[in-house]
C-alpha cells in the first residue's frame, strides 16, 4: 500500500497520507469526526456500522487477507500441532477487537481447539504485532497475517468505506482495489 | 593523663594542638575562628586529623599507625550550639538513645540537677532554646562518657540558672572523674569551673594557665 | 472488569512492596556515597522517566523471553515462563516505576540535618541503628511519598505492561489495557466506569502525597 500511495502522489501531485490504527480506534476517530477520505478495515462490523450510521458515501470489497499459523520460521496448517506443550505461548491479536483475532477463533472455535489452547494464548494488538513477536522469538507461535493464499487458514475479506464523495478519493481507491473490486449493496445515503 | 597532639587543616584555619591534661575541667578561650570547635570536632572524631590522641589510657588516634577510632566508639558526650533534638522523639527518649536499657534513677538525677524533669514527656518543639540546650547537656552526660565536648553549654541560660548549672556540673565530673573541655567566654565559667585554661588563637593554645586555685577561691 | 481492575492492585501493590526494599538502599546509596559511576548510576535510575513505555516495555521483553539468560534462568528455577507472566509484568513494572520510588526517598534522605547523624553517632549508635531510629524515621514522608507515587504510577501503566504481559484476561490483562480494548469496542458505559475508578484511584493516592508533604512541611516549620 505503502508503494501504491507514492506511485499515486507522483502522478496526481498529491499527498497520501497513511493512517495505521486498529479498526475500533480509527472508526471511533470517524465517529468524531476526524478528517480521513477513506477507511480501509479488515472487519465487516465497522465498516457497516459507518454506513448505517451515514458517516460513509460507498463501501467496497477491495480484497482478502489471509491468516495463517506460524511456528517459529515455519508455516503449518495443521492446527492441531499447537497443542504440542513444547509450545508454551502463542501469540494472538485481540479477538474481541482485531479481525485476524477474531478468524482465529472461529477458525480454532470450529476445530474444537479453542478452550485446549486458551492457556497458551498471548494477545497483541493487532495481527502484526503478533506477527513480530514470532519472529522476534518472543512466542513459540502466533496466528499471523501471509503473503499468499497457500498455506492460509482463514481469509479475511478488506472493506474500504468512502468517506467523502471526493473524486481523487475515488480514483486512489480503484488504483488500489484488485478488478474483482465489488461495490457492496446498501451504501448509498 | 590524656594527650592531645593533633594537626589538621580547615580551609583558612590550620589547628596545631599539643597538650597533656588531667581528668579535670579546662576551659577553652578564644575569639571566633580561632579553632576551639574544630579541635572539639577532631577530639570527638568528627573530623579527620593527623597526629595522636588518648583518653583515659585509650587511644583514639594513631597516624603514623594508620589508626582512628570512629566516633562511634569514642562516645564522647557533646553539647553543641545546634542541640540536634529529633522532634519525633520524647524528651526523656531524646536523651537515651544509643543506650540499650533506661537507668531510671541516674536519669532522674541528671533531670533534677539540671532543671529538666518537668520537660521529660514533652517534644522538642515545646522546649525553649534554653531548656533545649540543657536538655542536650543531660543526654551528654546520661551515658556516662569517657569525654565531655561542651561547646558554649551555658549560652542560653539565664544568669541564675548558670550558676546552678555550673554547681552541677562541677560536682558530676568530680564523680565521674572524666576530663570536660569546655568552650566559653564567660568570665565566671572560668573562675568557677576551670581546672586549666586554654587560649586559642589561630588554631594554637597560647598558653596553659593552671587556673585550679583561683577557681577554688572564688567557689569558697 | 474488576478482574482487571483486582490484577492492576495487585500489580500496583507487588511493585510498591518490592520497590520499597529496592530503593531504599538505592536511595541510601546515591544520597550518601561517592564513588566512580555514581552519576551514571542516577541517569539509569532515572531513565525510565523519559524512556517510551513501549521502548522499555521492549527492552524488557527481550531481556526476560524463554531465550535470554534471565528468561531461562527462570524456566529452569519455576519451570515457567517469566515473560508473559504476572512476575514478568512486576518485574518490568519495578523497573518502570524505579525512578518514583527513588527520588523521594533520595531527597528525604539528603534533606535530614547533618547534626542529627553526627549526633547519632556520638551517642554511639551503629549505622544500623542509626538508621532504624534516625534515618528512616526522619525520612518516613519521602518513603510514603515513594509508597503512593510507585502504587499510583504501576495502577496507570500501560505501554510497558502491554508488551511484556500479553494481555491475557484473569493474569496480565491490567484495568489500562482492559479500558483500551473496551473503547475500541465502543463499550463506552463500562469504559467509562472503569477510567472515572482509575481517576479515583490516582486522586486518592496524590492526594495522600500532597498530604504528606503538606505535613512535612509543617513538623520542619515547627522545630
């Protein structure tokens, strides 16, 4: 994202400027009024309220995020392997306020590995602060946001609400949103 | 006989004392800067000093072996112009700390003598700067040292006071048989109390007068 | 959310019991002694000061994870992890409130007469003595102001909590971390509760410093 917006700034002459938050913090900003053109949540609860609360123009499926487990360096797929009590903590985001944390368990929910691994659990902020813990070799695992498809768990869809009908807004979302770009029904005032 | 024979440096002042003295009462003159507080700061160990000192056979300071005893051990027991009570503390409470056990009627002895029986239960802060100093006087003596320091001692007190003071005084050190350097510029301090008589000036004693008859002439 | 709030008193009391016994002889030290590194000694107790909680909180993480000599150490001890931990959180949480406990007692314990311990010691009192019945008593506002600035400080920490406890509900989930996640869950009643409780908290403890200081003044005053 962080390529696409400076490729974006030297065609259009214009600043982007990024804004990394949690969800639930960046959508209590909006709810206050803080200035953004666009909202870009891996979550479907927020970005819905925003619409029903009128505070969005348009919302988008812009794309997927996958989740998946690593234990140390390696990636796995076999959940069950966690409970394994050479590993000793996993780290988590916050499943009560991050999106990644919530997949996880519905993921882990639906194994029936949930309560096992409960006591293991590290919670982060956010999937990548998880993600640095393991690779700092702070945890034993994490639940982690990959690179690709292969290997994932879980996809989490991104929604992108528009803020402000503002036509540059428009065209940075379309320049960012893969072709399978879906506009989502109910979003207009 | 005790020694004193000490040097040491005080900014501007450098005090250079060599005397002998009997378990007696010397008085200790001088005008201000001359070092009679600092000689009684080396004696008690407060400050360093070169040289050699004893007391009552014991000795407190060696140099050129090495030795000093820490105030700690020499115990002397010290008046100064700052009376240091600590004001969490009773009076009576004040004046036996550092001893282990509490020798009721020596206390009550030493309280009676020197005026301070009515300020026993009571703080510091309810004392007066003359009932203070006398306060400090009796924690001095309470734990029987082997030296008493008394920088100016009667410099708040009343003129009739001091004279029963110094009666007091005089008579303990009789008893207790231990030397008292005492600082004053009082006139009838010296007559009364002074076995010797020191005059300092510039950090040296000018001349030892042994004032033990005139004393005992003006007491009869 | 009294689960979190019980683990922040806990915390906040574990850290004050252990910081008491740790600076004092800390404070004793850099009131009295002269030595070579005594100046950066002061510097890092008072580092935590101005250290990002996050940056200490790091520091810390590191330097109690299962890998390192200190983590390991107390794997092998407790059979346990120290990071993660309520021990852990202590741990880091001494070291974040160091420099409140110190500096109170430190200027206590600077600020008591000379006199008073030239006199304790040609009473003959040794320096245990001295100070049991001198030092500390002389010094007892400082060590109650260290007391509620430590207790009143660990019950507001966030930053370096979040990153060496993990947030894990009914152990290292603080009432901080717990009133954060509430807001970003817009659970605003019960957020509200618990932040008007931790301003209660804080009032009562700076108001019990205020207090002491207030009455120090006045037993000064008085003498």
């Amino acid at each position: 994202m962080q390529q696409k917006s400076e490729a974006f700034e030297k065609e259009h002459h214009v600043t982007v400027r990024l804004i990394a938050g949690s969800t639930g913090r960046l959508y209590n900003q909006i709810m206050q009024g803080a200035p953004f053109d666009l909202f870009i949540a891996a979550d479907d609860e927020r970005p819905s309220l925003l619409m029903r609360r009128h505070k969005g123009e348009a919302r988008f499926r812009i794309g997927q995020g996958h989740l998946g487990v690593k234990v140390g360096k390696q990636v796995i797929s076999n959940l069950s392997m966690l409970v394994n009590p050479a590993i000793q903590h996993i780290a988590i985001a916050n499943p009560d306020v991050a999106p990644f944390g919530k997949s996880a368990r519905v993921v882990l929910q639906h194994q029936g590995l949930w309560e096992a691994l409960k006591p293991k659990f590290v919670y982060a902020q956010n999937a990548m602060q998880a993600a640095m813990m393991v690779d700092q070799g702070l945890v034993d695992a994490g639940f982690v946001p990959l690179a690709s498809q292969q290997h994932a768990i879980a996809e989490i869809d991104y929604q992108a609400v528009l803020l402000r009908d503002k036509a540059l807004a428009k065209v940075w979302l379309a320049n960012l949103a893969k072709p399978q770009q879906t506009r989502l029904a109910g979003c207009s005032r | 006989m005790n020694h004193i024979q000490i040097t040491t440096r005080m900014g501007m002042l450098e005090l250079q004392v060599d005397a002998r003295f009997s378990n007696a009462i010397i008085i200790i003159s001088g005008e201000n800067g001359a070092g009679k507080t600092t000689l009684l700061r080396c004696l008690a160990g407060l400050e360093q000093a070169e040289g050699h000192l004893s007391v009552g056979g014991e000795i407190w300071l060696d140099s050129i072996a090495g030795f000093s005893l820490p105030p700690q051990q020499r115990r002397p027991g010290c008046v100064w112009s700052d009376t240091a009570l600590l004001p969490w503390l009773s009076i009576e409470k004040n004046i036996v700390l550092g001893t282990d056990s509490v020798e009721t009627e020596w206390l009550a002895e030493l309280a009676d003598m020197f005026e301070v029986k009515p300020l026993l239960q009571r703080k510091p802060y309810m004392l007066s700067t003359g009932e203070a100093q006398r306060v400090a006087l009796v924690r001095a003596i309470y734990k029987r040292p082997s030296l008493l320091l008394l920088d100016e001692p009667f410099s708040a007190q009343a003129p009739a006071i001091r004279r029963r003071l110094r009666l007091g005084l005089k008579s303990l050190q009789g008893r207790l048989q231990i030397p008292a350097l005492m600082v004053s510029h009082d006139v009838e301090d010296a007559c009364m109390l002074a076995d010797q008589h020191w005059h300092m000036r510039q950090g040296r004693l000018l001349h030892e007068i042994a004032q033990a008859k005139t004393g005992q002439e003006m007491l009869a | 959310m009294f689960e979190a709030l019980f683990i922040s008193l806990q915390l906040a009391l574990a850290t004050t019991v252990i910081l008491l016994l740790i600076a004092l002889p800390l404070a004793y030290v850099l009131a009295f002694k002269a030595f070579p590194g005594r100046t950066a000694m002061e510097v890092v107790v008072s580092l935590p000061l101005v250290l990002p909680p996050t940056v200490l909180g790091y520091f810390v993480l590191v330097m109690i994870a299962p890998d390192s000599v200190l983590g390991g150490a107390w794997q092998s001890i407790f059979d346990r992890s120290l990071a993660f931990s309520f021990s852990g959180m202590v741990f880091a949480s001494v070291l974040y409130s160091l420099p409140f406990a110190v500096q109170p007692m430190q200027q206590a314990l600077r600020a008591i007469p000379v006199n008073w311990l030239e006199m304790a010691q040609t009473q003959g009192m040794s320096a245990k003595q001295t100070l049991l019945k001198v030092m500390l008593p002389a010094a007892k506002g400082g060590v109650l102001v260290a007391a509620a600035l430590s207790f009143a400080h660990t019950m507001g920490e966030f930053g370096v909590v979040l990153m060496v406890g993990g947030s894990i509900p009914g152990e290292t989930k603080v009432a901080s971390i717990a009133l954060f996640d509430m807001v970003e869950m817009q659970q605003s009643d019960q957020a509200w509760m618990l932040a008007l409780i931790l301003l209660a908290v804080s009032f009562v403890m700076l108001s019990l410093v205020h207090a002491i200081n207030q009455r120090g003044f006045d037993v000064g005053a008085g003498r």
